[in-house]
C-alpha cells in the first residue's frame, strides 16, 4: 500500500481528472444536445445537474479510491466483499470503452494529418467520411497509432506519465479550444447561434431535455467508469477533496460550453441559423464541421487547429481509460506496470478491430441490430455505467454508512455539502439514475427520440 504511486500535487491531479472529464463526448454530443433542447435552456439544466448529481458521485467514486488506495475491484472489495461487483461492472466500461474509443481517436488523427497537410478541404465532400471509415486497413492504422501515443504516457506511470502529459495538455486544449470559440463567435451569422446557446428559452422545457441534460452530464464527467476510483486512489489524504472535485466540474463545464461556443454559432452561421443542423456524434465532427471549414477563411488551418484540439481532448480521456484497466490488471494479477500497460494495449488493439471494420467490410454483422462500435457504446453509456452508478449510490448511500465517505472527505477539509452529499446519495441519485437507464434503454429501441 505504500508503494502505490502517487499524483505530486493537486493541480496535476486536478488536470488528470478533469482531462479524463474532458472527451469526445463533451465536443460531439453536448452542442448537439443543447440545439436540439433550446440551447440556454439545457445549458442551465446541465449546470445544475454537474453541482448536484455530478458533484455526488464523483465525491464517492474519488472517496472510495483514496479511502482503500486500491483500484476499483479492490476497492468495493474492500469495504464490503458482497458489493465487489460494483468494482468489476466499472472496470468493464473501462475495459470495453478503451478499444472503440480508440477507433474513433485514429479517425480523430486521421482528419488532423489531412487538414495540417493541406487536404482538409476534402473532407467536406458527402461521402468522404463514410468512404474512409469502410475501408479496411487504413483506420486500423491510425487506431493503433492513437493506442501507442496513450500507451507511451501511461507506461511512464502516474507522475512521469499521466500528471506530466495532463498539465502540458490540458492548458493547451483550453487555449485551442479559446482561440477556436472566438474565431467561431467572429464569423458572419454566428451571433444568432451564441444567443440561442446563451439565452434560457422557457417555453423549450420538456422532461426529454432534462433526462438529456442529466445523461450528458452523467457521460461527460467520467463517472462510473472506475476512473475516479482509480485516481482516488492515488491521491494523498492531505489534498483538499472536495475544492478538487469543484475545479473538476469547472475544468469539464467550462470545455463544454466551449465546446457550445466553437460549434454552434459556427454551424449557425453555416445553416442559415438552422438549429436542426447540429447532428449527434460522428456525423458533426466528421461530415458537418468540414462543410463549416470549408466555407471559412482560413479553412485548412482552422480544421488543423481543430481537430489537434479533438484530439488533445481524446488522448486524455483514453489515458485515464487505459489507466484504470491497467490498475485493475496489476492490483488483481500482480503485474508490473509495463506488462501490464502492453498486454492492455494489445488487447485494445485486438478489440477495436470489430468496431473498426463493422462500419465496412463487417457492416453486415449486427449484435441486435448494432453493429460492433455502436453496441459496444450503447452497453457500456446505456447500460452498465447507469446500473455500476445506482449500485454505487445504494451502497454509500445504504449499505456503507456515508458518515466512513463524509469523514474520508472531511480528513483533509471541512464537508460544506456534506447535508447535499447526504441527501442526493441516498434518495436523488438512485432516481435520476433510474430514469436515464429506462430513457437510454427506450431511445437505443427506438420508442423516444433525442
């Protein structure tokens, strides 16, 4: 227990984890989702659930982590042998998000090289990015090239590896991320989009757009993926939990509404200020976003600029994947950090190759109905993330006693929303939890539409 690796100081730990916050899904999914439910409207409900919800199970999941300073199966383990499978659900969404998420990276690099070597252009013709995704060797490539840049930052470890490439990138992705927002707010058109995005439409309230807000949130912060377990883990008793828990939720609220900032008054301005023009996940990023740079100033360079931000945003979220599978991997069977970093390498690899050629060659082999990317996404988001944080929220909130989580807190700083911690844990949490499984379960069968 004392050997375990340690972050050196807060600010590289803060970093870590906010970089994990930081993903795909803060990019392609929350613009999406905020034109689609009334723009400042969802923005506001988003915000609300990050401080509540958010704030909850983050602080349980960080906790446990540096409560038991083992990962996540050891965790749970630890504190009650029946509720170890808490452990082993969050090591899996890790362990199957780690290889698909890195299919999506290698397109991610893919797009970045072909814009910085002047055929960014390109990718805004329709069938471009359906093209390149059926091909059968080409993704793979840049899938294991995605594998092997994660690889070499996590082998380094917690300090030399995972801290150092956080602090480095994360100050670069909000300084992109800056410079792009800006660059979109300044285009012909695009403050209809920033007012859309900005000002709370009433009259848009709708149950779907809070279930939407709360999934979002869910998704966006790491939670119930082991992640947070994980760090935890690797926290020292001394660091003041719950200040980092807020500048965890600011690092990942604050790229979101960038996020809203550099797409939505772009594509505004793009569509004639046509909120249905936002399209969720790949297809924004990768088929309406190059239209949006194509009709720009200055289109390659800022396709480059763009893309090199996904990218930053993607590496740090699938170093802290690859992370809390490898923690898993060596608390459990004993290895060393470099065995066990390559054989998780391997296998993701090995893993995402079925996502990668079931958009082509694969496409008509369906799990039901899926094909292998999208089923892989819709069990780990849908499914076990949601059922990993309700068990989660009932054992803190239930089983444990939350006075062993809210004294872990308070070991390092006063619990100011200790009484909110309380009550969103025990009674909120398990509902709202509940309701965006039964939502994510009727949206994938097609009875609700987001």
């Amino acid at each position: 227990m004392s050997s375990r690796s340690k972050f050196s100081s807060k600010i590289g730990f803060v970093m870590a984890a906010a970089g994990s916050a930081v993903g795909l899904g803060n990019i392609w999914r929350f613009p999406y989702l905020a034109a689609k439910y009334g723009g400042g409207l969802f923005l506001l409900i988003y915000l609300i659930f990050v401080l509540t919800l958010g704030f909850t199970i983050m602080t349980a999941e960080l906790a446990i982590g540096r409560k038991t300073q083992l990962s996540p199966v050891g965790a749970y383990r630890a504190l009650n042998k029946k509720y170890s499978f808490i452990g082993v659900i969050a090591s899996l969404v890790a362990f199957l998000i780690l290889p698909y998420y890195s299919v999506i990276g290698g397109w991610v690099i893919k797009y970045f090289v072909t814009f910085i070597s002047g055929g960014g252009l390109a990718t805004a013709a329709n069938d471009y990015f359906g093209g390149y995704i059926a091909q059968p060797l080409e993704p793979i490539f840049w899938q294991c090239i995605f594998v092997l840049a994660t690889t070499f930052v996590v082998i380094k470890g917690v300090k030399n590896g995972i801290e150092k490439a956080s602090v480095i990138l994360m100050p670069i992705l909000i300084a992109l991320s800056l410079f792009v927002a800006v660059y979109s707010i300044f285009q012909p058109g695009a403050m209809a989009g920033v007012r859309y995005f900005l000002y709370p439409d009433f009259s848009n309230f709708s149950f779907q757009a809070v279930l939407a807000a709360m999934g979002q949130m869910f998704y966006s912060l790491s939670l119930a993926m082991g992640i947070m377990v994980t760090y935890g883990s690797y926290l020292s008793k001394k660091e003041d939990l719950e200040a980092s828990v807020k500048q965890i939720e600011l690092f990942d609220a604050g790229i979101a509404i960038l996020a809203g900032f550099m797409i939505i008054p772009a594509v505004f301005a793009f569509s004639g200020g046509d909120p249905a023009a936002l399209n969720k996940g790949p297809g924004l990023m990768f088929v309406t976003l190059p239209k949006v740079f194509e009709s720009m100033n200055f289109g390659n360079f800022m396709g480059g600029v763009f893309f090199l931000l996904v990218l930053f945003a993607a590496l740090t979220s699938s170093i802290s994947l690859m992370e809390a599978v490898v923690s898993t991997v060596c608390d459990q069977f004993k290895w060393n950090r470099k065995k066990g970093v390559l054989i998780v390498a391997v296998i993701a690899i090995l893993l995402g190759i079925p996502s990668s050629l079931g958009q082509g060659v694969w496409s008509s082999i369906t799990i039901f109905g899926f094909n292998f990317l999208d089923f892989f996404d819709f069990i780990t988001n849908s499914v076990l993330m949601p059922v990993g944080a309700f068990f989660t929220c009932i054992f803190v909130g239930h089983i444990l006693e939350t006075k062993i989580i809210t004294d872990e807190v308070k070991l390092s700083s006063p619990f100011k929303r200790e009484k909110l911690f309380i009550l969103m844990i025990k009674y909120i949490a398990p509902v709202c939890i509940v309701a965006i499984l039964i939502s994510s379960i009727l949206e994938a069968m097609g009875i609700i539409k987001y």
